[in-house]
C-alpha cells in the first residue's frame, strides 16, 4: 500500500513499519520517539556580544548588543537589542566590562529590563552593580534571572549607567567581556 495520507488531526500512539516494528511513538503526554530517541524541538536560545559602546555619567543608556553570535527561533533582534521570546520560562544573563572606575565611590550598574506590552511599561527584574576601591581597573558586573514569559509581545533588553563619567564598555565579537543571552527552560 502506497499513497498521501492527509489529516488535520491524527491521533495514535504508534507508527509501525509494515514488519511491525515500531519507527515512532507519542505518548499521552505528547512525547514523541523515534526508535526509542525522544525527540525535542528546538528552543529558543540566544547569545549577543556588545563592543566599544560609551556609557554616559549618570545616564541609563541601552546597551548595543550587536554582534550576534546565535538566535535559534530568532527572537532576538540584534538591530533593537531586544530578545522577544514566545511564551514560557527563561533563564536570562548578562555581562558588562567597563573600563577603569578608580574612586572608591564609583559606581557601575547593569540591568536587565522586561517591558510589559499590554502596559506599556518597564520592571527591572535583575540589578547587579559594582564599585571600585582605591586601586584603577576595569570593573565587571553579572546578572542572571528565571522569569516567567506570559505574553509574547513582552520583550527584554539591557542597561548600563556609571557614576564614574563618561566610561566604555570592554569587549569585541571575538573576546566576551559585555554579553546579553537567554534560553528557554
């Protein structure tokens, strides 16, 4: 027997090789194998990388991650800095190096921000922030988040701001020192 089968909706739990072995199975969980390898979509993941953005005194300023490196499902947009992720659970990270904060009450902070679309606002929803002591050094900061992505108009991106004048951020696409990526859990 040869031919097309066409269905909208198709419900059993084996495909079966004329022989009688199974090729495939679904359970009712919706688990699907092929010869007993379960197999996954893919998930949305992404990774970008920032280089040589000036961060002004005092100034929230987004932070130009544009030197993707992947974006399975591409949901990140290296154009508005932006990771737009359907509905789901993420784990979110992001880096910065800045370079040379030297008074002890300088400061550089790095946040990752959620804006709400059916609102039309923003939660800081992962804050790092670091000083320096007496001693000049480029200073860096790391931040990590699990959210829960309810509407999939909802986007993330991130900010820097410094106390410590006029700074720029340390990094090029070959060497990560200011990085943006997420992943679904």
């Amino acid at each position: 027997m040869s031919g097309i089968i066409e269905a909208t909706n198709l419900q059993t739990a084996n495909i079966k090789h004329t022989n009688g072995t199974t090729a495939a199975s679904v359970s009712s969980g919706g688990v699907v194998t092929f010869n007993n390898r379960l197999i996954q979509p893919q998930r949305p993941i992404f990774y970008a990388q920032g280089t040589g953005q000036s961060i002004s005194q005092n100034t929230e300023t987004t932070i130009a991650f544009a030197s993707e490196k992947f974006d399975v499902g591409s949901y990140y947009n290296a154009s508005t800095y932006r990771f737009t992720p359907p509905v789901g659970i993420y784990r979110l990270f992001a880096a910065l190096q800045i370079n040379y904060i030297s008074s002890p009450t300088d400061r550089v902070e790095l946040t990752i921000i959620k804006y709400d679309n059916s609102g039309s606002s923003t939660t800081d929803i992962a804050e790092g922030e670091m000083g320096q002591g007496t001693e000049t050094y480029n200073t860096s900061v790391f931040v990590e988040v699990i959210v829960e992505q309810t509407d999939a108009n909802d986007y993330y991106y991130c900010t820097a701001m410094t106390t410590a004048g006029t700074r720029t951020l340390q990094g090029d696409a070959t060497t990560a020192k200011t990085y943006f990526g997420g992943f679904q859990l």
